[in-house]
C-alpha cells in the first residue's frame, strides 16, 4: 500500500468552503482509504490505499467530496517518497531568524507554463523568495502571505494549474504523520 498526502485547495479559508475534519476523514473511510488522518483545519489528510493510478484516485476523492459534503474541492496528491523529496529540494535554509510561517510551499498539479512563471517574476516583492521546482513552488513571504501579490496569484486562473500552499511546519508534519502510517 502507498501511503499518501492530500492537499485540499481552499478547504476552511475565510469561512469558504466548510468542512469539519472528522466528516472528511470518515468521508475517506467511506472511499475504502485506509489510515486515514487529517491534519490542521485546513484540508491535509494522509491515507494508505492500493489504488496507484494517482488521477483514478483525485476523481475518487474530488467526486466523493462533491456527494457527501456538496463542495466543489480540487485536490493535490503526493506520496511519502515525493513530499520527502520536496523537503530535501528545498533550496532556501531554514535558519532561526527565518519565520517557517513564511515559508511555504505551493503544490501544483502540473508543471508551470513559461508564461506563468514570468507573471510570478514580476509579482514577487524584493523582499519575497521565490524558486521553481518541478511541480512546487518554494516561497518566502516575510510581510506574510495576505500582503502578498505573489501568493494572490497563486489560483488555477492565473498558473494554467491547480495550486495549493502549505506553510515549511505543516509540510514537516504531514511527512513526519505518511511516514507513521506508511510504516503499518
């Protein structure tokens, strides 16, 4: 079994899009996933399952949200192997004077267009970090990610893709709680 990670895009931001954790992890029971743990209050579940065509699942899980909760939830996949690999990709330092509250990573869906990546260029504040990764995006947002141009521009709309970001803290332990249930 493949052990997991969700990324709900949007799921319980500004009062949007309400879904209580523990509906949406027996609504992750109820698709036959096992294990399944959620994290925070803002759309990150870790789940076991057998199913490895990765698109057959995010239809799965996007058509059982719209049924049982009536939302309309893109989600982003990734296995324990590839959030690790995200973390170890990371080519910003985690140094103590660094706020890991500023330092997000934004999944994606697919690969970002050449003109996304410009718009995102000319976006970023001098203050802001910005790199690219094959399907992330790794952000330091030290005025915070609300003041942002750059992370206003991080919707399907504006990339071409379906975007989702975590902060540094909550990658860290979504990986640290695959890891757990992968191991059974």
């Amino acid at each position: 079994m493949t052990a997991f990670i969700c990324f709900l895009r949007g799921v319980n931001v500004g009062g949007n899009k309400m879904v209580k954790m523990d509906a949406l992890k027996a609504l992750f029971g109820s698709l036959g996933l096992k294990d399944a743990k959620t994290y925070l209050n803002s759309g990150n579940v870790v789940f076991r399952c057998d199913d490895d065509d990765r698109a057959h699942l995010a239809r799965r899980i996007e058509e059982g949200i719209r049924k049982k909760a009536g939302l309309e939830v893109k989600i982003i996949l990734r296995t324990t192997s590839e959030l690790r690999k995200v973390i170890a990709a990371n080519p910003m330092t985690v140094e103590p004077e660094r706020n890991p509250k500023a330092l997000l990573v934004a999944f994606l869906a697919g690969e970002l267009a050449k003109d996304a990546k410009a718009l995102l260029l000319k976006l970023k504040l001098d203050s802001e970090e910005l790199h690219f990764g094959r399907q992330e995006l790794y952000l330091y947002l030290p005025k915070g990610i609300a003041d942002s141009k750059l992370s206003n521009a991080l919707t399907e709309k504006k990339l071409g893709v379906n975007v989702t970001a975590r902060n540094w803290n909550t990658v860290n332990a979504l990986l640290g709680m695959a890891e757990e249930i992968g191991a059974h």
